[in-house]
C-alpha cells in the first residue's frame, strides 16, 4: 500500500517534517511492508523554509537578522537557482515572543527587510516571501527601513519602529536598495490592509491589540497606505487582495511591485503533491488544530479536496479536533483523529505530540493496510 504523508506543523509543538516522520515511524512499525511518502506541507508561515528545503535541490544560507523587538534572531535564505526563498516568520513571527511581549504598535518587521536584503546580495534575481504568522502590524515599514526606504515624518526624521508611529508618516527617507529583483508574496490570506476585513481588524487582537488600538493601528495603515501609494505611484493600495497579509508587509511588497500567489499551492507545485496524490493508495494529513477555519482554505483541507477528486480516503489527525465530521466529509474527510482524544488529555498532548503521532501511525496502519 502507497501511503502519502503529507502534514502541516503542529503549531507550537511540532514542524510539518517532524509531524510527518513521526507518523510515518509508527506506520511502519504496524505495516513494515507498505510504502510511506513522506510530503510536509506549508503555506506562506512558520515552517515555510523547512518544507521547501525538505523536497527542493537547494541551499540555505544562514542570516544574522532580528525578532520583532529587534533582538537578535536566527534565519536563513533558501537558494534555488536564482530564486531566494524567505520566511517573514523567521524574524517577525508571533512564536519569537512571549504572551506578554505582543504589541503591535511597536513590533517591527525590520527582522524582514534583513533577510530580503541577504537575499539580494546573494545574487537572487527573484525573492519569494513567505508571509504568515506575524507578530507585527507596521504595513513592512521596517522592512523598507532595513531596504533602506525608512519611513520619516514632516521633519525628515526616521519614525519609531511599529505601527503606530506610521500616523506621523510623511514620506520615505530614500529608496529600496533591491536592484530590481522581483519580489512574489507567498500568502494564503487574501485580507484588504485596512477596513473591517483589514489587517488590524481580523488580526491585530491575536497579536496583543485591544479595541483602542485596532482603531489606532487601522487609521495609521490607511494614512501609510496614502504615503507608499505616493512614494511608488500605485493606486488602490489598502484595497488589494493579499495587502493586509503579514501585519500589512503585503501592501508594501506590492507596492514594491510585487505579486501575490497562494502559499500552499507554491509548495504544492514545489514538492510535486498532484502526483504523489495520483500515486497514493491513502493520503494522511493533519495539524495543529483543526476547526472551521481549516475548511476554508488551509492545508488539511487543500489536500482533502484533493484526495476526495481522486477517489481517495483522506484521514485527518490533528492535536485538536474543532469540527464536524458531517462538515470534515463534505470536505473529503472520511476520518479524523486527534492527539487530545488520544491521550485523553490535552497538557499530554502537548507535551508529547510526537509519541501520539507515532501511537496513532501503528493503530491507522493496522486498520487501514491490506
């Protein structure tokens, strides 16, 4: 039996490519003769980098950057070919701070423009953006910083780091040193930079904001949006699917002349995922946890509906279990499993997720292999 493994991470637990091995190894401890194939998943978020560096002939190269408060940070540039490939999350990503530390009128993504700059003196032609996942709110303001395009108020002074101070914005203090490489924006997020379905709004409680300051950080991205629209010749800026992706670094790739492709289906295309699904006998895939938003857009999904096209069984097994199975089957479901019903518990299943995964492996295998 040709059994295809294709998880995304388990947030806060476990990356995809440490997802899938784990279930892999207990699938071939209940049916050592079957064939497992092994394909984490990504979209534009954390584990962006790992999932593509797991399947693509590339080479990574280690960056120097910051987290969202401008502390040092680990990252890299993915190199394939002339293309760079880069993770927002490395250096703006919510997992780099602790519960208390989330404020998104002063989280940077200076930590971006860091790595987009490695990318570039790396010779890439083409820079793909992972976006997900940000800890920020600054519409890439400090990414253009990093680029060398800080944003500056009436005086010509460079404002301070995060989104609020962009209400005071007037201008940038000089031009974007990407010597015209083009810049893609890998995002499964379609958001508007500001308004109701905008960037601060459906975000920026999730990232430490209170009412006061989702108002305060929306009026400040749409007068930033003004100034970038300005500064680039762009129109329509603060409207265009994609721009509120990251805390509003989309808007400002875009306005950088950037395009926007979805994530999964980059990864997807990347990794070969149709025609591992057109040789698969089962296809298992999961996450961290999966509830009504995973059935509107997100990986588990994704390739339920592609199984489901094919006529394959799809199982889901998650840390959490949040949906229906009548709404999970509509989407391609035929069974879902969950570390927490596992254990019994959810403290276990956090602790040891990937003891769960192996134990959940050897159970499936012994009921599902010829």
């Amino acid at each position: 039996m040709r059994v295809l493994i294709c998880p995304d991470k388990f947030a806060g637990t476990l990356s995809a490519p440490a997802a899938a091995e784990a279930f892999a190894a207990g699938w071939r401890e209940g049916a050592p003769g079957d064939d497992t194939v092994l394909r984490p998943l990504a979209d534009g978020g954390p584990g962006f980098i790992d999932v593509l560096a797991s399947s693509l002939p590339a080479r990574r190269v280690p960056v120097r950057t910051v987290d969202p408060l401008g502390r040092p940070a680990q990252g890299e540039v993915l190199l394939v070919g002339a293309t760079a490939y880069v993770e927002s999350a490395q250096a703006c990503g919510l997992h780099l701070l602790t519960d208390a530390e989330r404020d998104p009128n002063v989280t940077t993504s200076y930590g971006l423009g860091l790595l987009l700059t490695a990318a570039v003196e790396s010779g890439a032609r083409e820079i793909v953006v992972g976006l997900g996942g940000s800890a920020v709110n600054d519409g890439g303001a400090g990414m253009l910083a990093a680029l060398g395009a800080a944003p500056v108020d009436v005086a010509g002074y460079a404002l301070p780091y995060g989104g609020a101070a962009l209400i005071a914005a007037a201008g940038l203090g000089g031009t974007p040193r990407l010597r015209q490489v083009s810049l893609v924006a890998a995002t499964d997020v379609d958001n508007p930079l500001t308004g109701l379905h905008g960037a601060s709004n459906v975000f920026g409680p999730q990232k430490g904001a209170d009412r006061a300051d989702v108002l305060r950080l929306d009026a400040a991205l749409e007068h930033f949006a003004d100034v970038l629209e300005k500064a680039f010749d762009v129109t329509g800026l603060a409207v265009r699917p994609g721009a509120g992706a990251a805390g509003g670094i989309g808007a400002a790739l875009l306005a950088l002349g950037g395009r926007t492709v979805s994530g999964i289906a980059l990864v997807t295309g990347a990794i070969g995922l149709d025609a591992e699904l057109d040789r698969a006998d089962l296809v298992i895939t999961g996450e961290g946890s999966f509830d009504h938003q995973s059935l509107r857009g997100k990986v588990a999904a994704g390739v339920a509906a592609g199984a489901r096209d094919r006529g394959l069984p799809c199982v889901v097994v998650a840390g959490r279990v949040e949906t229906g199975h009548r709404e999970a089957a509509a989407a391609g479901v035929t069974e879902l499993h969950s570390l927490v019903d596992h254990f019994g518990s959810t403290a276990t299943a956090l602790a040891e997720p990937e003891r769960g995964l192996r134990e959940i492996g050897t159970r499936l295998a012994r009921q599902w292999s010829r």
